[in-house]
C-alpha cells in the first residue's frame, strides 16, 4: 500500500519563482491528505498531475498568510468535481472566520460540505489503520505540528500453516488475516496468531513549520519515518531565528536526530537565498543528522510498507 508524500512548495514569507510557499501532500491508499496551503499550491498539484479535487482533509499549521492564502482557489475548484463526504479542514482558531468570509465576499459557489474544525492538540483523526494528531509549537501566532501515523498492520499470513491445522482456503482465512479468531467444524478455536507472523510496524510522517525550537518536537515526531521540518536559515542566523520565532536548519537536524527519524526533509526556506545557495542549510543540517533532504519543489518521498 503507498504512503507517498509530496512537497508542493518550500518557500517561507513569499513565494519564488521556483519555490512556491510550504504545502505537502500525503496519498495514502487512494486517499489525499493536505498541509498548509500557500499562494502556487495548485500549480504544483496541476505540475505533478494529481487528481487532487477529491482531497479528504486539510491541516493548516497557522493563520499566517503564507500558509493560507491558497485556500479558497482550492476550495473553489474543488466545486468541478461531484463529491458526497464532506471536506473536513482542522486548524487554529480563526481559520473557520477566514474560509466563512472569503466564501461569503468571493459568492464561491461550493457544491460540497465543507466542515472546519479546530486543531487542539491531541488525536483529530482516528480509524482502523492510521491516526492524525496535532501538537503544539510555539510561534509569533497559535501554531500546531501535525504527525501522521498508522497502526500496526497484521502479520505475514503463512497458508502453509493454515492448511496444516486443517483451516480450508476461503473466508475463514479472510478471518484470519483481519486477527480475528475462527472456529472449525470440530469446535476448535484457532487464534490468528496460529497462522500469522508477528504485527508489523506502520509508517510515520510527521509536518512540523513556523516554531522556535522545542525540545519536545523531538518527542512529538519521534521515530517518523519522514519528518518535514522547517530550515529557514543557516546557524548565522541563530539570532534572527530565534527574533522571529524559527528554526534554523541546523535545529531542524537536532530534532531529526534526538527523535531518530529516518528521514529529514528541510522545508519553509528564508527568501533571502537563492536556489544554489539553499545548499548551505542542508550541509548546516547534515552535519548534525547527515540523512537530511534539501527538499526542492515537487520532490517525492516514497514511504515503503514495513516487513
Ligand atoms: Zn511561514
Ligand atoms: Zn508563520
């Protein structure tokens, strides 16, 4: 099953003609799941083709406008498309004012129910196979880090050993295979685990932009498989970060490497680099955590399933 991640912009403020502002998108098993939306967000899903109209839910990190301004072009083409579920987008406080007033001044015409909810932290979604949680970062604004993560998969399915125990092919190893119990025709009782290996571990993403540096991100994002994180500027830039409430790529790293992540994908960069010398973030940050992505628009990182 995918579990693919896009990075739609990497820019922070303002965005560039080859950085959009910050935004990512997860496609999951057929289903699409947005963080933040800047100005340029749909020229990204239009470059990589994505068949984003139907997308299920929105995370907005803060009310800064490089984070939101691409929203109600989103919301309003996402009307050309016919969809029963309603679009459910989570966020702080005012972001239910911002989408109410530019649906009332824009007349958009929005075919679709549109469900806005505020981003306590804590579990926002949770079914059978993943769960969405916010937590709090600490900016100039109400900000939250949101980190995706599924829940353990059953275990190999052995057919070999099902045969054995005399469990014929058909629904009862459909049974099986979802770690519920079957009974046989001679009242015998077999467990999953009889036939099945051990659970296997789920895939974590975690999204975290726009915060001073927290030690207790690291707890938040620990063991992500892929943990997006904000590099606005380089270590010289320490002051300035701290000034306006960012990270500099380097504390990026220092969390990916307290929270032993898997991968770091630096995003949110400072306009005041240009492209080439964007390579100075990422060599601050690799010498801290050397498994660190500069992360380039429409780049695309593959979660693979765990064995
Ligand atoms: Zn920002
Ligand atoms: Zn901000």
């Amino acid at each position: 099953m995918n579990f693919e991640v896009f990075a739609l912009g990497t820019s922070g403020m303002m965005p560039l003609p080859n950085r959009f502002l910050t935004s990512a998108m997860v496609r999951r098993d057929g289903e699409l799941f947005l963080f933040d939306c800047g100005e340029g967000t749909q020229i990204s899903l239009k470059m990589l083709n994505l068949k984003w109209k139907k997308i299920n839910s929105i995370f907005i990190s803060h009310m800064h406008a490089d984070h939101v301004t691409g929203l109600p072009g989103m919301l309003m083409l996402s009307s050309q498309v016919d969809r029963d579920d309603p679009l459910t987008i989570y966020g702080p406080p005012r972001l239910k004012e911002y989408i109410d007033a530019n649906r009332r001044i824009l007349d958009m015409y929005i075919n679709y129910e549109i469900v806005v909810k505020v981003a306590h932290p804590g579990v926002l979604i949770d079914n059978d196979e993943y769960t969405v949680s916010a937590f709090p970062l600490s900016h100039t604004k109400p900000c939250t880090g949101f980190v995706m993560e599924e829940k353990l998969r059953p275990g190999e399915f052995h057919p070999d050993l099902a045969l054995a125990l005399g469990i014929p092919k058909g629904p009862l190893w459909g049974r099986l295979q979802k770690g519920l119990a079957v009974t046989l025709d001679d009242k015998s009782v077999i467990e999953p685990s009889a036939v099945m290996g051990e659970a296997r571990e789920g895939r974590k993403f975690s999204y975290v932009t726009d915060s001073l540096y927290l030690p207790s991100i690291a707890y938040h994002v620990k063991d992500s498989d892929l943990l997006f994180c904000e590099g606005m500027f380089g270590s010289d830039m320490l002051e300035t970060a701290q000034e306006k409430m960012h990270m500099t790529s380097e504390q990026a790293a220092r969390i990916a490497k307290d929270a032993e992540v898997k991968k770091l994908a630096l995003i949110h960069y400072s306009p005041r680099y240009n492209d080439w010398e964007l390579k100075f973030l990422a060599e601050d940050a690799q010498r801290v955590f050397p498994n660190t992505i500069l992360t380039r628009d429409r780049m695309r990182f593959d979660i693979p399933l765990k064995r």
